[in-house]
C-alpha cells in the first residue's frame, strides 16, 4: 500500500509573486494556508542557486489525507485529484507545471 508521496516542480520568482498578489500574504502565508486545509501534507520553497527559479516540494502523507489505512488502486484517482487541486491553488496551471513524482513509499500490514 501506498504510505507517502513525494513531488516536486518548478516555479519562477514571477509566478511566486502572481501567487502572492492574488491571495495577497507572502508566500510562507500561502503555504501555511494551504497545508491548514489538507491532513497529511507538507509543501516547502527552496531557491535554486542565486537565480530567480525556486522548486517546490510536496510531501503528502496518504494515510492521513484519505483517512483511512488501507490504500488502493482505487484511491489513486482521489490522491491525483488532491494534488491537483494544491496545483490550482499555488497558480500551477500551465502543463509544464505540473508536479512530478519524486519518491513513493509503500508500507506493508502483516
């Protein structure tokens, strides 16, 4: 079974200001927010080098998200739905922008 996710995309400095001009709180604001409205999930911004581009992690505790222990195949669907929605809410519209799979950790119940 599927326990813990890990993503990531990019973003530029540009699209972090878009982001905070329409919620109008920073981005640790945005983030805090947004981690406030889903269990089991953790977003961090680091900067990439000196440059103007930063990644976005997405830590997403599947068990805690879904509420329940056992996750199937039929669940995918709902966990793909969730991760979509944090994408709308960061302002991650454009196909290039969309998270990518990093780390799957699976648990097994004996």
């Amino acid at each position: 079974m599927i326990h813990t996710i890990q993503l990531y995309t990019y973003i530029s400095l540009e699209e972090i200001r878009k982001a905070e001009g329409l919620y109008a709180l920073d981005i640790a604001d945005i983030i805090k927010k947004i981690e406030a409205q889903y269990d089991g999930v953790r977003l961090t911004v680091r900067r990439i080098g000196l440059g103007k581009e930063y990644i976005i992690y997405l830590f997403l505790d599947a068990i805690r998200l879904l509420r329940k222990a056992r996750i199937t195949e039929v669940d995918y669907n709902v966990i793909q739905e969730e991760i979509d929605d944090i994408s709308k809410k960061l302002y991650l519209h454009k196909e290039n922008e969309r998270f990518v799979l990093l780390r799957i950790d699976y648990r097994y119940d004996v």
